[in-house]
C-alpha cells in the first residue's frame, strides 16, 4: 500500500497563510479517510508548540501524540502552492506542504523517505512545479523507509 495517492495531492494551490495552508492539507488526509476531523486540530497544535518548516520550501505538519487515536491509516498528502505561503516569523516561503498522518510509529519511516525526496534540488524543483500529480506519486509516494 502506498502512503500516497492522487486523491490527496492538490496541485497549484493557494493559501493565505501558515493556518491555512495546514487546514487544507489536512483536510486531504480527512476526506481521503486517513485520519478523522479532529487529526487537523492536532497539526495546527504541534505548528503551535513548534514549527514543521524543514528547509528549502517545504513544511511537514504533523499531529501531536494525543492524535494518535484519530488516525485511521498511514498516509500523507501533498499540497502545492507554486506562489508560495510565509510559514514562520521570518516570513520564509512554502511552497510544498506535505501532511503526515502515521499509525504507530511508521511517522519515522516515512519521514525518512520524504527527506530522501526533498534534499534533492533537482527533484524538490521538479515537485513545486509540476502540473502533473504523478510527477508527486513518483517522488513521493514510495514505500516508508524500513
């Protein structure tokens, strides 16, 4: 089983800010059946206590222990916003947001794979701007890392 699918990817989005920019990712992983409603408010809590910036335009928010009940299956989505969002303080723009949802503690494989994707310039490129959403399947959506 794959952790993503075209369902919950959304390319050449928008966003008006950091808040939401999480909601609608959020709300990928919710109609898509990964997590349930209350999952959202728990990734708008962790952006709270600290951020999931990553570097290079990309953010990884995430929901907080006590969420993990409101997780029904493993996955992530994938919002694009190509003109980009101010994520912290600093205003440093996103312009992928990738929403993790993780059973157990599979949120450390799949963070493994999604680094793998994202330190590539050359690929990180290629995702923010694609029109294409198997382009983010192919990167992306590969097998958590054991």
């Amino acid at each position: 089983m794959s952790i993503l699918s075209s369902e919950r990817i959304q390319l050449n989005a928008a966003a008006t800010d950091r808040t939401d920019a999480i909601k609608k990712a959020g709300n990928l992983l919710v109609t898509s059946g990964c997590v349930l409603p209350e999952y959202v408010g728990g990734m708008l809590k962790r952006e709270e206590s600290m951020s999931t910036y990553l570097g290079s335009g990309v953010a990884i928010p995430h929901g907080i222990y006590e969420n993990k009940d409101h997780v029904l299956k493993t996955g992530i989505s994938v919002l694009q916003l190509p003109q980009g969002v101010a994520w912290d303080e600093d205003g440093e723009p996103v312009f992928l947001v990738i929403g993790i949802a993780a059973a157990g503690d599979e949120h450390v494989g799949v963070l493994a794979s999604l680094a793998e994707a994202v330190e590539d310039e050359d690929i990180l490129n290629e995702l923010i701007r694609t029109t294409d959403s198997e382009v983010i399947l192919k990167h992306l959506g590969k097998d958590p890392v054991e």
